[in-house]
C-alpha cells in the first residue's frame, strides 16, 4: 500500500502545481481491486460527478424552456460546462472513472423514483418550481459529495469544487426569486 501512497503524494505534488494529470495515478487506480478504499471513493465520486451534471442540467433546461429568464439559463448553463471542465483536471481518466462505475451492482438502483402525484393535465408553475428545486437539491448534495471525495483523491482541486456548489446555491437563490417576479408581473 505505500507504493499507493506514494502515487497520491505525486499526484497531488504534480496537481498543485498546475500540471495535468498525471498518468501514474490512472495505471494504479487500472490495477485497483473493486474492493479497494480508493476504488469505492471514485465509485462515489463518478456517481456524484453525474449526479451534479444531471441535475443541473434538468434545472437549466426548465429555466430555459419554462419561462425562465436568460440570464438565469446563462449562469447555470456555466457551472455546468464548468464543471464539465473541472473534472478533466482532476488525476484521473475517463477510463479509471468508468472501471469505477458499475450500476448493475448499485443498491439504489433499485429505488424508485419518488412519483409527484400530478397528472399530465395539471402541470402547473407549481410543479415546475418544485422540479427545480428538487434538481438544485440534488446537485448541491452532489457537489458537498464530490467536494469531501476531491480531499480524499487531490485535494487541491477541492476549493474549485466547493465554489461551484456555492455558485449553485447563488443560482437557486436566483432562479426561484426571478420565476416569482415574473409571475407576480
């Protein structure tokens, strides 16, 4: 396991001072056995990583497409393709992410999603601002998630992560007062 250790003290070395990530800690994590502590925390951070895409996602195009302001679709539209960059500066690749992953074996596959009980014919801003909100929650539970894993893999990146999270708090914030002005108008 020191050789592990050494790796991560490379790593973060070589992400502290800006260089990309290295290769080093993509052959170690290729090694990993499923079982592994590094190989459950990138588990949990590629599930996060999408978590917070999707939900933002799901927001920005409500915002777009639902009466939204454009402003408002801007900004989250930029902390999702800012995110999107992030995670390439992350020591990692595509590759070790995706060994990671495996949804067949997920325990919360299996979960349903929880059904908001409207029918079709009774949409309503209501219920829109209600999937808003559940997706900014989602996404910021995601973002606190991908914040704690990014301490444990390069913790360097760390701070980057945690100012998205508060751009999306700022974003929420936004969006639902401007959707309320616009209705009140």
């Amino acid at each position: 396991m020191w050789l592990g250790h050494l790796v991560d003290g490379l790593c973060e070395y070589l992400c502290m001072r800006g260089f990309p990530p290295p290769l080093l800690l993509n052959a170690y994590l290729k090694q990993m056995p499923n079982h592994t502590t590094a190989f459950k925390i990138l588990r949990t951070l590629d599930a996060n990583l999408n978590r917070a895409m999707e939900g933002l996602r799901v927001c920005e195009e409500l915002v777009r497409f639902c009466g939204g302001r454009r402003s408002d679709f801007l900004r989250l539209r930029d902390i999702r393709h800012n995110l999107g960059r992030y995670i390439t500066h992350l020591p990692l690749s595509i590759s070790a992410r995706l060994k990671a992953r495996d949804t067949r074996m997920d325990p919360g596959r299996r979960l349903s999603a929880v059904d908001m009980g409207v029918k079709p014919s009774k949409l309503t801003q209501r219920v829109i601002n209600h999937a808003l909100l559940v997706n900014f929650q989602r996404a910021k539970e995601a973002f606190r998630v991908i914040e704690e894993c990014s301490r444990l893999i390069c913790p360097s990146r760390t701070a980057g992560f945690q100012a998205m999270r508060f751009q999306t708090y700022d974003a929420e914030r936004k969006v639902i007062l401007s959707l309320a002005a616009i209705r009140n108008n």
